[in-house]
C-alpha cells in the first residue's frame, strides 16, 4: 500500500517502511507525527483520490533525526562583463519513517436525489388556461 502525502507544501509517494528527508519539522528527534493532507492512496486494489484530500486517511511516522543537506554550489555569471557571483546553500531536513498508512476513508452514501416530474396537461386543460 502506498501514499502520496502533502508535507510542507512539497508532495511524497510513501510506502510502509520508507525513510523520507522533507523539509526541516518543528519537532523533536524520536517523537511521532501524523500527515492528514493525504492526496491518493492505493492499496493495490483500489485506488482513492482525494477532493483535495482522502478525509480520515492519515499518514503516521516518527522523525529519526534533523540535520543538513550536502552544499549545492550557485553560480551566476554574465558573460564579458565581469560579473560573477559564487554562493553556497545547504537546505536543512528532517528524515522521517513512516510507521504506518491509515486509509480509514468513511464513506457516506449519498441520499437518491428526487426528481420533480412535470404534470401532465391535457390538450382540454391547455385550452382552459
């Protein structure tokens, strides 16, 4: 069974077991967290899309450990003027695995919508009014 979650506005295919960097969590080293913002989940039967989102599924994980990106190198130069600009970035994680995939989507059968029908005139009525 796999998920695609929506964490820090950024979106992740998950699978029970998965180790995942995502972008740096306000949370402590070994506490749990719980991803609502679940868009699809498959369970190799079915698939579920979610209007944005799959209501009651969850996706739970435990934050393993913060840390930093390897650097990435940007440099910017225009050509025959002189200019150039060297900058290094290193973008800070969290590395997170995920415990488990809930898929407990309620689902509520929709009331049979009425239909007004339209009354049937006789030509004698047409003629009355």
């Amino acid at each position: 069974m796999f998920a695609i979650v929506n964490i820090s506005g950024k979106q992740y295919r998950v699978e029970k077991g998965d180790e995942i960097k995502v972008a740096l969590l306000e949370t402590e080293s070994g506490k749990k967290v719980k991803f609502e913002n679940v868009l699809l989940t498959d369970d190799g039967k079915k698939v579920t899309i979610g209007n944005p989102v799959v209501s009651g599924a969850t996706v739970s994980g435990t934050v393993i450990n913060h840390g930093r990106d390897r650097k990435v190198i940007v440099f910017k130069k225009k050509r025959r003027k002189g200019y150039r600009r060297k900058n290094g970035h290193r973008q800070d994680f969290s590395l997170i695995h995920i415990d488990s995939i809930s898929a407990s989507a309620s689902k509520k059968k929709a009331a049979p919508k009425k239909v007004a029908t339209k009354k049937k005139t006789t030509k004698a009525e047409k003629k009355e009014n």
